[in-house]
C-alpha cells in the first residue's frame, strides 16, 4: 500500500473516531426556584471541545413536572464552541427535577456516530399554594419586636411619644415632635407577644397525595408566620432551626419541595423552648407517638395534626364521607389521653374534611 493510501486510511480512522475524543459539559441557566405556576425561558450552555470538526444535534429532552417541551439546536463545531438552547418553561409539581439533553455527534463524512446524555442542572419547585384557614402560634414568654438596623426601632411600631429621661438614646429622639412641642421626647415602641412556630413534618407516607398536602401546608404557615414576624423551624428530613428572614424561609422552602417519603416515620426532634410544637403525620406509629410525647416537654403549646387518609379537602372541594378507622387513627384516639397531658392536643381531619386548624 502505498503512502498516499496510508495517509487516506488513516485519515478515515481519525474521522471514525472522532466524536470518541469530543468533550462536553453542559450548564442550566434561568430556571430559579419557584412555586408552581411559575413561567419563564431558561437556557442551557453546552461547552464541546473537539479536535476534529463535527456536525452536531443539542436537544432539551421534556419534562412534564417543569413545563419542558423538546428543543433542538444543530450544526458544526470545531475545536471549542459553546452551544446555548432557548426554552419555555411553566413550573408543575413540586420537587426537584433534573433538565436533561442528549448530545448527538457525527463525523462530516458519517463514519462514526456518538450519543450524550447530559445532565445540565436540576430546577427546584417548591409546594403548591393555596389558601388555607389561618393558624397563629401561642404567644412567647418573651417581649419581642421587629428587628432594625443599629438597634434602632421601627417607626411604624411607634405607639406614641414620651419625654426624654436620663439614658435614652439621642437617636430616638423624635424630631418633628421635640420641635412642635418644645422639649425633647421620644417615640415609644410597642412590644408585642410573638409566637414562635415549630413544624415537623413525618415522612413515613401510604397515600401518594399525603406528602404534597403536607408540604403545602406546611409551606402556607410558614409564610404567614414569616409575614407576622415570627420565629418558626421545621423539620422535614433535615432540622431547621428557629429563625427569621427571606433566607431563612428560602431554605425552609427548599427542604419541603425536596420533601420525599421514607419506609419508616420520622420522629420529631425536641421542640424549642416556648415555641408552638406542630406535628403533621399519616401512619401515627405508637414509636412516633412517644417521640412526639418526649419532644413537647418544652413546648408552649403542642398540636398533632393526624391525616388518617393522607390528605384533606382544600377549600372549594368536596368529597365522600370516609368511613372505618385506620390503624393510625386508632392508636392516636387511644393516646389521645395521655397527649393531652403533655400538652399536645390532637386534632383528626379525614379525607372528606376541609382542613381545621
């Protein structure tokens, strides 16, 4: 065989295997968390670095939790491209759902062929929201009030003014009125009893629907307490502690839409001291149950919340009476004594009920 025939051989065994030595990473971009309902365009960035020209096929595979329809973007790459796909998207159900492509490469001639699957991110959704009946933890042992920056109180919390005495700051002075008035006062801040709410949520599940009624609910109180002003934790597989602000119910938001169920229950961790102790349970094992009599012995107040059939009526919906008593129900019924004298009250919402809290 000749030179030139060697060369040729070699040239088509290069062209072969070509899409063999292609590298690429892919990227998500634009798809935030969010609640569903959520709508938007998110992009994807591929980075492919070849040695060798190749003609190329990107397509965004769908997703029915995240809205994703197929996409596709195709061409030639030679050496390092960056490809970047366009896509809607409408957020669906809660959890956190993988944005996956596939990656098709071919060599000019069609010699050789190689099929990626890629992985660019995941996009995290967070429980559905709908309106529920409002729940307001028992008052704290503590005086509170809202926090400002260097110490300083809020105006709007102001309930009235007072003359200034010996030790107040000069920077609670209030102005407007030291002038209107002729002496110096002082704006007097109102100090309220804030509740400080801790949900645990148990993961050990039977109907599909319990852990998404759940989370909902779940995600409803912990907004509104957020709104009050109040402290609040939870425990949904991982324990958040008791706190305040936007990142705060950001991570608290993250654990519920990650929220997945597990063979066996979850038992609460102690509560905080003086807080409002809320349990949310399904299967209601007797092992749960002395758990949660244990973890309420530093509660202010204690709430069980028991969903024998896993779910309840959201308001507007209505169902068929629900008949018989689930094991669950029926060891909560038969500790509901000795609950009680710890503190705990439990509540019974069926299937068919609306939620009563």
């Amino acid at each position: 065989m000749s030179l030139l025939g060697l060369l040729a051989l070699l040239l088509l065994v290069l062209l072969y295997r070509a899409p063999r030595l292609a590298r690429a990473e892919a990227r998500l971009l634009g798809l935030p968390p969010g609640f569903p309902g959520r709508e938007g365009e998110g992009r994807v960035e591929v980075r492919l670095s070849s040695p060798w020209p190749l003609l190329f096929r990107l397509e965004a595979l769908p997703s029915a939790p995240l809205g994703l329809e197929p996409r596709a973007l195709w061409g030639v790459a030679w050496g390092k491209a960056c490809l970047r796909l366009l896509f809607p998207y409408r957020y669906r159900r809660r959890g956190e759902h993988p944005v996956r492509l596939t990656l098709r490469l071919t060599s000019p001639l069609g010699l050789g062929e190689r099929v990626l699957l890629l992985e660019a991110g995941r996009a995290l959704v967070y429980p559905a929201l709908r309106p529920l009946p409002p729940f307001r933890p028992a008052p704290s042992l503590f005086l509170e009030g809202k926090t400002s920056p260097f110490g300083l109180p809020d105006p709007l919390e102001a309930k009235g003014i007072r003359p200034f005495a010996p030790g107040d700051s000069p920077r609670l002075l209030a102005r407007k009125a030291t002038l209107r008035l002729g002496k110096p006062v002082v704006r007097e801040v109102e100090r309220t009893l804030l509740g400080n709410l801790f949900l645990h949520i148990d993961t050990q599940s039977r109907h599909p629907g319990y852990l998404d009624h759940a989370a909902s609910l779940a995600a409803w109180l912990l907004l509104k307490a957020e709104a009050r002003g109040e402290a609040f934790g939870l425990s949904a597989g991982e324990v958040l502690p008791l706190g305040r602000g936007k990142a705060h119910l950001e991570r608290a938001l993250a654990l519920l839409a990650r929220l997945s169920p597990t063979p066996h229950p979850a038992h609460p961790p102690p509560a905080p001291w003086g807080s409002t102790y809320l349990l949310l349970t399904q299967e209601a094992e007797e092992a749960f149950l002395r758990a949660a009599l244990k973890g309420a012995a530093r509660a202010r107040k204690g709430v069980l919340l028991l969903l024998p059939e896993g779910y309840f009526l959201f308001p507007g919906e209505k169902g068929k009476p629900i008949r018989g008593r689930p094991p669950g129900l029926l060891r909560a019924l038969a500790l509901r004594g000795a609950l009680a004298a710890h503190g705990v009250e439990l509540r019974v919402v069926r299937g068919h009920e609306p939620l009563r809290l």
